[in-house]
C-alpha cells in the first residue's frame, strides 16, 4: 500500500517545534527518559519497562515512539546498606512521515542513590546516560505534493535522491540529580532534575548539519493514602528546549480490589492536562509487580483541525521483581 509521507508538512512542524524530542504523556511510566537519576530506584531487584505511543494517526501516523528498558541493582554487598546503586539499559525508536525518517537509540545509564538517613527512605541521586543514536532517512518512501495526480502518484517531482537511503549518527550524554523521600510506608514525595543532549551533538545527513538543542525538564511528584483503600498519586513537569516548552500536570487515584492479600490488586483512574495542546485521560492496573497503564491525548491546541481531537494512543508496561522477604521501601511511582 502507498503512504503519503507529507514531508515538506513535518519539517515545517519540527522546526515550528524547534526540534522537540520524542515526549510520552505516560512520562512516569518511562523513567530512563525522564531522568537518568531514575536509574535502580524502585523497590525490588530489577525493572523492565516499555512504552508505545502512536501520536497524530489521524495525519497518516505521523509520529510513532517506542522503548524498552531494563535496570537493576549492582554492588549491594560493597555499599552501605541505605544506599543503592542502578545500571540500566533502554533501546528506543521513533518513526516519523509514515515510518520514512526513522531514529534508533541505544543507552546505557548508572545512577547512584546516597541514604540520608540510616533506613535508606529519604535519598540524593545522581545519574548518567551515554546514547548512541542512528538516524535514516528513506528517500523511496518520501511521496511530495507534486507527484499526485488523479490518476495516482505518477507526477515527476523535482527532489532527486535516486532512492537513496541519508543516514547520520552521533553519541549523546545525559545527566540528572534526584530527591526522594518517605515519611511513612504509604507516602512518597520526590524532585528531580534532567538535561539532556549536553554536548548539543550534530544531525548532520548531506550538506550540513543542525546541533541538538539541550533539554532540561524539572519533574516533581508524590503520593500519600487517602482512605484505608485508596491512595492519590500527583505528578507533573516542565520542559524546555530549543526555545520551546512543555507543562504536563495531573494525577491519578489508586484503588486496592483486594486488600489483605500477598500480592494485592490496583485500579488506577486518572488524568493529566499537557497545557494548551491536549486532555490526557489514564487508565491503569497493577498486579503481581506488573503496572499496565493506557492514555488517549485528546487534543485541545489549533492543530484539531488536523487530527480531528485526536492527540495519541499511548501504552506502558513496568515489571518490578520483588522478593517477598525483602523489606518495604517506597519508591517514586508517578
């Protein structure tokens, strides 16, 4: 089947975006993007996390985003007991133009989390992330304007590529600190810190090139009981990059199905609001260390029109393996 790859429309609406990087609306689902001091903080000894996100389908998928990660717990035995010390791994895709530009990523990250009191609930952490990123462009999927007829595609457009395939690469470095902390074993509050694209590498295919601008993103979040059952989760960040920025603010309530069991179940119903661009519904559902979690972006900005209110599909699913001996140590979540 033919796709349209509205080319001309997506450089207009990154360099409108100033190069914005790839965003979830589930950002607390993903946390090696969010902060690499995410790193090993959880409670249990690893995580598996993934992402999917099909963003604009209405405007021929105009952008779709997936990621996968893994981190874990290393030196237990040669740290202090109240503090802990992750290293992780995530590999991460975005497709653009109808699947035409494509960008891989591979990233390895390490974060170490120093107790600031003798239990290890309240910690400082600081974490790094080394990126290796691929960047295709497929000419023979690029279709412009000038080639439609009413017969089809059968116009002769004046961009010669030959069929070529524009590749580029470089390798990025990121950083982030992080506060975590607990006053009791059903509350949680933390603030982090995260820049990204520190040494602003060069996408360069032919020609010249474009630096990467910097992002830097202030995250905060909590969650606390509001009911024997019940607990309210609150969460939210600011972003900024190459003269452009993001507010994504909410929450969401957790409700226990069956309270008083080994591995109780959770129901999670929610919403966040990204300022003037979209309503952020969320459904989620956690069981035996698993958290499945979906939102629907309905859109608010001007580019409705276009989408037709219809922001983005996105779903994430986390696994935290937990012995169950282990001692309990409340972790950020959202």
């Amino acid at each position: 089947m033919r796709r349209i790859a509205l080319f001309y429309f997506f450089l207009l609406l990154l360099g409108k975006a100033s190069a914005q990087d790839p965003h979830f609306s589930q950002f607390f689902s993903s946390p090696l993007t969010l902060n690499p001091a995410f790193t090993g903080k959880f409670d249990g000894n690893f995580r598996v996390a993934g992402d999917y996100r099909n963003q604009w389908p209405t405007i021929n998928n105009a952008f779709t985003t997936a990621t996968a990660s893994v981190d874990f717990h290393i030196m237990k035995d040669r740290i202090p007991s109240n503090d802990a010390w992750g290293l992780g791994f995530m590999a991460y895709n975005d497709n653009s133009a109808a699947g035409a530009v494509n960008f891989n990523y591979a990233t390895i990250s390490t974060a170490y989390h120093k107790g600031l009191d003798e239990e290890g609930y309240h910690q400082l952490s600081a974490g790094f992330q080394i990126t290796y990123a691929n960047m295709l462009i497929n000419t023979a999927d690029l279709k412009f304007e000038d080639q439609l007829t009413t017969n089809g595609f059968t116009g002769v457009t004046n961009e010669i590529f030959n069929n070529a395939t524009l590749k580029s690469n470089y390798v990025d470095f990121n950083a982030g600190v992080l506060y975590n902390g607990s006053t009791t074993d059903r509350n949680n509050f933390y603030f982090g810190l995260s820049l990204y694209h520190i040494t602003r590498p060069k996408q360069q295919f032919t020609g010249g090139y474009f630096a990467l601008p910097s992002r830097a993103t202030i995250h905060a979040g909590t969650y606390f009981p509001i009911g024997e059952n019940s607990t309210l989760h609150l969460s939210g960040l600011q972003s900024f990059q190459g003269g452009s920025s993001e507010t994504v603010l909410g929450g969401a309530f957790q409700f226990v199905a069956n309270n008083g069991v080994d591995q109780p179940a959770s129901v999670y119903v929610g919403s966040w609001v990204r300022l003037n661009d979209a309503i952020i519904p969320y459904v989620g559902l956690e069981f035996s260390g698993m958290r499945l979690g979906a939102t629907y972006d309905i859109n608010t900005s001007s580019l409705k029109t276009a989408t037709q209110g219809q922001g983005g599909f996105e779903i994430s699913l986390i696994y935290v393996y937990k012995p169950s001996s282990e001692r309990v140590l409340n972790c950020p979540k959202f």
